[in-house]
C-alpha cells in the first residue's frame, strides 16, 4: 500500500476546514469508485486560538492543554483547571495580532460536503448518529452504501471498510482541544491508529491531515514517523507539570441531579482539602467545568503532587461513604 501524508494551509472553494487539496482528492477518488473517510475529533467542539502568523497555540499556563474561545464576554476558558483569561489581542510568541478562532464538527462538514457534492450518499457517523440499538444496527448497511463517510473517534476503531481511496482529517489540532492533560499524547495516538490501519490494507490510500498550524510538534512527528522525539518532548513537559510518571494526578467528581448543589459540595471538599494542605505541597485545583450525563452534574476537584495518598487518608471517611462522589487516577 502506498499512502501519501499532506499538510495544508490553502484555501477552499467551500469552507475554511474543506481545503481545495482535499476537495480535488475527493473528487479523483469518487471518479474511481471508491469511498472517501473523513475523520474529526467529535461531533461538536470548543473553539481554539491560534495565531496566523507563527500558528502559535494558545494553551493554559497550569495544564499544558489548549485553552477554549468563550464570548459574551470574550475570553479564553482552560476546561481543566478553570484559568480564565481575558481575550488576548495579540500573540505571546511572535506578538502578531492575526488571531484566528477555528473550530468545526460533524454537522457542519456534512452541511457543506452535501451542496458542493450533490447527489453523493454522505454519511454522518457520531454519536448523534447512533442515539439506539436499529440505527447501530442499520450502521453497517448505510457504511457499504456511502460515497463519502464522515465519523468521529468510533470509526477508526470499529469498522473495517473496504475500497477506501481517500482519508481526511479535518482540523488536526481539533484533537489537540481535548480538556485533558495527555491531550497531545491521545492525539497522536489516535492519529497514528487511523493511519496505521489502511497501511495493514492491501490497498492504496491517499491519507490528508489537514491543519492550520502544521509546524506543531506533534503533527510534525506524526507526519515524519518521528515517535522517539514525541515522546521526549511529553516525557519532558509531564516532569514540568507534574503529570504521570513524575507526578500523581486524582479527579475526585461529584454528580448529582442539581447542579448548584454539586459545585456547591465540590467546593466544600476543596475547602476540606486545603485544610489538610498547610504547607501547599499539593497542587489543589478547585472544580473543573460542569458537564451533564445521564441526568446528573458532574463537578470535580483535581489534586495533582508526587503522592497523593496522604490527602486522600485525611478524607477516606467522604470517599467510602459519599456514593456520588468518584475517586479517578489519572
């Protein structure tokens, strides 16, 4: 299998995340009846920052993780740690004031891929997609049917398609959004997966990772098969940040059906935490952003040193018998 790797910063007949590259590409691999896959990060997304001019990446100064674009008012959100900044006018690094906010999901791309290319059976899988048991189960059928595919993380990892001329990833630095610690790291991961299935196919692939920031360090690496700088520069940044090997990083979350009352107990454990931290030897990071699941607020409170035991025997008591409360290591 041969597979070729772009990089793309041209401009588009469509839309700003459907590059002319990537349109021409679709067009040739249609014109050969084969199937196109577009993979993107998920189904809906937080905006990013970045700058045009030395595609600098606004992240967190705590957490090593891209902050996201918030308005009304403007300003920049880390869903980890909470920091919260005001909107910047110009960039950090290089100080060009050519800051771009990008961010893009599913039901978009599938919007405008259905005007430009009219009459071709476009199918959306995500979660929205798969909401019960018959549309899984008609998922299969539809898959064989489509022209062009366009899927979410799921995709990469439980369907094997055959005919696939073309792979898109639209938006990299989409994955890079993720509010987690390890962002880069499942980033990568997720991307060398995707492309490292089509190269066991005997089949050839045209594989287009789209970005605004190409130079990024891990898109670099990615693109250049480069895993041995990859991983010095995390392992270099995690000893920075405390993060795992070098650190212990706990999420205690409480859910509950109301969502004062869950901020509310989040904010009482760390209050609880930090009086059993009077030397502030453990980093202790209030609540992270509210997130609704099956009907109940999930609030939680981070504590991040190079052991964490001892904090959590001062409060084992809450721990064994708070049932809504989770004790999560990272």
């Amino acid at each position: 299998m041969y597979t070729t790797v772009h990089l793309w910063q041209d401009s588009s007949k469509i839309s700003r995340y459907l590059s002319n590259t990537l349109l021409d590409e679709i067009e040739n691999t249609l014109s050969k009846w084969e199937s196109v896959l577009l993979y993107l990060n998920k189904r809906g997304a937080y905006n990013s920052l970045i700058c045009q001019d030395c595609q600098y990446l606004f992240e967190c100064q705590n957490c090593d993780t891209s902050q996201s674009v918030h308005h009304n008012p403007n300003h920049l959100l880390c869903h980890l740690c909470t920091n919260r900044v005001n909107m910047p006018l110009k960039c950090p690094k290089c100080a060009g004031v050519k800051l771009m906010s990008i961010g893009v999901w599913t039901q978009q791309i599938e919007e405008a891929l259905g005007k430009y290319f009219v009459g071709k059976n476009i199918y959306r899988f995500d979660s929205d997609s798969m909401r019960n048991i018959s549309s899984k189960k008609n998922a299969l059928n539809d898959l064989d049917q489509a022209d062009i595919i366009i899927g979410t993380k799921m995709i990469t990892t439980w369907f094997d398609f055959e005919k696939i001329g073309c792979i898109g990833v639209i938006l990299v630095e989409q994955e890079l959004g993720s509010p987690n610690y390890d962002a880069t790291e499942r980033a990568y991961s997720n991307l060398k997966q995707l492309i490292g299935r089509w190269n066991r196919k005997s089949q050839e692939t045209t594989i287009i990772l789209q970005s605004f920031i190409p130079k990024n360090e891990m898109i670099r690496s990615l693109v250049e098969s480069n895993f041995k700088d990859f991983l010095m520069q995390t392992l270099t940044e995690r000893k920075l940040f405390s993060y795992p090997p070098f650190g212990e990083v706990v999420k205690l979350e409480y859910r509950h059906p109301d969502a004062e009352k869950a901020l509310t107990y989040i904010k009482k454990l760390a209050h609880t935490l930090r009086e059993y931290n009077k030397d502030n030897s453990y980093i202790i990071i209030p609540w992270t952003s509210t997130f609704k699941k099956n009907n109940s607020y999930h609030v939680a409170c981070l504590i991040k040193w190079k052991n964490t035991r001892l904090l959590l025997w001062n409060i084992k008591s809450q721990i064994l018998h708070e049932v809504k409360l989770s004790v999560i290591f990272s």
